[in-house]
C-alpha cells in the first residue's frame, strides 16, 4: 500500500491472502476488514489510515493509504510548488460546482490566467495537470477532468468542510457525489453516483426518483461488470 | 535569521538580548551525546506512556518524510527538530521507533554512518511476485540506477566515470545534453544518486585531469540484491549467472572465495 497508495477490493483480497500464506494463517476473506481494522489500529499514531471508497467511475471499492494529518490542500506541498497548487484548488473549486463532476481541459487550463500567486503559462499549465493525472490525483477521459477516487478518499474530510454549502451526498450510498445524475424535479434535486444509478435502476421499466417518485428521465446506466469472489 | 539581523540594527538592550538569543541557539546546536540508562530511567519516571508513545510516532513521522526523497536522516537534526524536551529518554524513544518500524512497516533503520549518526530505512519485505507485476508505472530513474550499479558491480566494484557516460550514451542518455526525462543527467548521477547514497562518486587519486569513479553506496549495498542483478545480466546476454564466476563468488558472500576460510552464513 504504501508504494501503490490505491489497490481495488481484489488485490487488497489478494494481498491480504498473501499476508496469511506467509504466516501460514489461516485466510477467511470476509475479515479484509476486520484485517485492516487492526492495521489502522496500528497507523493511528502515525496519523495514517487505510480508507475505503467508491470510484465514481466503474462503481467498484478501493482502499487507499491516507495522511489524516493533513487537513489540507498542504499535504501535496512537498510535490507541488504554491501556484501550482493554485492551480489544483481553483481545478477542484471548478469540478465541485460542475454539474456532473467533469469539466473541460480547457476550462482547466483557462484558470492559469487567473492565478494570484505566480502566474503559469498554458503550456505550464498543462504540464503540471498532466503531473496531477500522473499522480492520481485527477482522471483524465476525453478531454475532461476529474477528481480520482484517491482524490476523494483522501481529501473527503477537506472536501466536505471547504465546500459544505455546495457538495451533496448519493442519495443512495450517501457518500460525497460529483460524477452524478441529478433529479430534475426542482423541489427534489437529489444526487445519485452513476454506478449507484446502475445498480438501483437495474432492471426496472419505469426508472423513478427514490426521493420523490418522479419519473427519472436519465440513461440508466450499465452496471459495471464487477469481479465478485464470493 | 532575519530576525537577528533585525535586532543588531537597533542599539543598546537589543544586544543583550542578541546574546541570549545566540545562547538559546547555541545551546540547541551542542553536540547530542547518548544519556545513560540511569539517566533514562530517571527521564522515563517524569513522562506518561502517552507522551513516550507520541513521541515515537513523532520520530517515525519525521523519517518516513524524510525517507520519501531518499534523504537520509541525522541523528543530530532528529533530536533538535523532534526529540527536543526528550532527549534524555532519547533510546527509549528510539527503540520504540524501530519497533514500530519493523512490526508496523517491515522497514529497518539503518545506520549508514556510525561517525555522524546517519540513518536510512530499508525495505525487510520480500517483494510480492504476483504485485510488482502490476506496478502502474516505474520510475525511470530506478531504470537508469538499476543499469549504472550492473556496470559497477559486473566490473567488481569500482568504475572510472568516463566508462558510465560511454555507457549512459549508447543507451541515448547523454550525459553533456539536456535528458527529455532525466533533465541535467549528470547531476541526476554525480548529485541526486550519491546524497541518497545509491552511488559513490570519490577522486582518484593522482589523475591529472582529475578523474572519478563510481562505486555502489550504502543505501544500493543495503537494498539492492547481487544475486538479482547477476540474474538480469544473464538473461541479458544469455548466459548462465556462474558463468562469470568471480562476479558469481561477490554476488554470493557465503559461497566463500579461496584463501581464509569463513564461517558459513546463511543465505538471505
């Protein structure tokens, strides 16, 4: 974990089979959990924890290894120099005010003209968002960007405090939501994650909001195939 | 800094006060020797657990981060800059940091440089088969270590400066231009690799123009397996590793070369 810093469900499976086999214990794979309880027990002190979270994308659970210490934007500091943080906030501010949680390259690229602290050039700018894919801390998928299941993992806490006025939970999980359909009843407006979409709505002939029974008129869509080990 | 600077402009009381400010430094600045168990003991009857134990995990904060860059880290900033008030307890501290380390991270503290109290943290893991497999993306820069310490160990231990450059060149990394993804190669090398004691950069004595050779350091002859480079030279060239049997004997200490005989170690 702490070279990978995000493993899905299944290697997390696989690495925690791997720890019993080693120490020939034996491995019950419902206890991952219960198995990263007693890690986190362990990091507390180090003000580090394994976190769970869902990826907006293909709906599937991933752990990642989090700084709690933290608890702002600073913890990219030693990577990242002060405009080009400027640059990320300003990225963020963009993606959470954004209607489904993406927002276009050139969008992204437009907020270098409006930094206060040292200015970037264009192609600077892209550079140093190109450096935040590298570093999973955005996705990047046809021109657009957003934030990567590490970013929300890891800043939920900073999220949900620097943008508590505009940030909404999955209606369905209840967990912070950007890439979403949204209820387009005005007086309802609830907030569900595509994958939780899939997965509600699978099956149905007449999709309807949970929250107020009006008809959901978004493409459901697939549920993203998962590979279940049960 | 500016702060003292600021106070020698002004006149009279400052300059005391400039005095004591430089005691208060100085005083930090006094070389850290170890306390006595007696000493110790005293320290550890006037803390909590409690404060023993965050103070540990203040310790292993403070060289993870430092470890990230591949810094090693000095005994003398470790107790200025975290230990501080504690540094009478500072073994029992330590050794709950190196417990942590081992049972909670499998790293090991080691220190490189018993002078001047330099530690490092290597991996104790075996690493997994199946995972390394899956690594998203490998630092090019492990590539290029990975390729200048085959040099170095293939030709036993020592190797004059120009042979690496030759070598970095016919791979298109030269050394005298710009690197698309090394940026100034020579500093990455002769720089970045020695601090982080990778590499060894030392004179050779007596060359004029003055000449340098490259060695493995600490950290390599710490993490970076013999056996597994030999391994990679052979499917390289398509020979057998014992082929090369002197390189063979260095990459496998335990084998013992002819001459004094040695007690036989088991092999890691």
């Amino acid at each position: 974990m702490m070279s990978n810093s995000l493993v899905d469900e299944r290697e997390a499976s696989t690495l925690y089979k791997h720890c019993c086999d080693i120490h020939k214990v034996p491995c019950v794979p419902d206890k991952l959990d219960d198995f990263i309880d007693t890690i986190n027990a362990k990091l507390q002190l180090m003000f580090m924890q394994i976190r769970k979270g869902m990826s907006e994308v293909n709906g599937r659970q991933y752990y990642a290894l989090v700084n709690m210490a933290e608890t702002d934007i600073t913890r990219m500091s030693s990577d990242y120099a002060d405009n080009e943080l400027e640059l990320f906030r300003k990225t963020m501010d963009l993606i959470v005010s954004s209607e489904n949680g993406k927002i276009s390259s050139t969008d992204a690229l437009n907020i270098a003209d409006s930094l206060m602290t040292k200015r970037l050039k264009k192609s600077e700018a892209e550079q140093v968002l190109n450096r935040l894919v590298q570093d999973k801390w955005l996705n990047e998928k046809r021109g657009e960007f957003s934030l990567s299941t590490k970013c929300i993992i890891e800043m939920e806490p900073y999220i949900r405090r620097m943008y508590e006025d505009q940030v909404k939970l999955c209606h369905i999980c209840h967990n912070i939501a950007f890439q979403s359909q949204i209820c387009d009843s005005p007086t309802c407006g609830i907030k569900i994650h595509n994958p939780c979409v899939a997965r509600y709505f699978k099956g149905r002939v007449e999709p309807r909001c949970p929250a107020c029974d009006e008809f959901w008129p978004h493409e459901i869509p697939e549920v993203p195939r998962s590979i279940s080990r049960r | 800094m500016s702060q003292r600077k600021r106070l020698s402009n002004t006149q009279g009381a400052s300059q005391n006060k400039r005095r004591s400010d430089s005691l208060a430094e100085d005083d930090s600045e006094v070389p850290f020797t170890q306390p006595s168990s007696s000493q110790v003991q005293r320290g550890l009857a006037r803390v909590s657990n409690a404060q023993v134990e965050q103070k540990a995990a203040e310790v292993v904060q403070y060289i993870m981060v430092k470890d990230q860059k591949k810094i090693p880290v000095r005994r003398a900033d470790l107790v200025k800059h975290v230990i501080k008030d504690y540094r009478n307890i500072y073994p029992e501290i330590m050794k709950r940091v190196l417990q942590t380390f081992s049972q909670v991270f499998g790293l090991e503290l080691v220190e490189i440089d018993t002078k001047a109290h330099v530690y490092i943290l290597i991996n104790k893991l075996e690493p997994h088969e199946a995972l390394t497999t899956n690594q998203g993306s490998v630092n090019p820069k492990t590539g290029l270590l990975w390729v200048i310490l085959s040099v170095i160990f293939m030709k036993r231990g020592a190797v004059k400066e120009g042979l690496i450059w030759n070598t970095l060149k016919k791979l298109r990394v030269d050394p005298g231009e710009r690197h698309e993804v090394f940026g100034d190669v020579k500093k990455l090398v002769t720089d970045e690799f020695v601090r982080q004691r990778y590499l060894e950069y030392v004179r050779i004595p007596h060359t004029e123009p003055l000449e340098c050779e490259f060695r493995w350091g600490q950290r390599a002859e710490l993490e970076v397996s013999k056996p597994q480079i030999l391994h990679f030279m052979g499917q390289l060239h398509e020979r057998e590793p014992q082929s090369w049997s002197q390189q063979y004997r260095d990459a496998h200490p335990s084998l013992g070369a002819p001459g004094p005989s040695q007690p036989s170690r088991s092999q890691r």
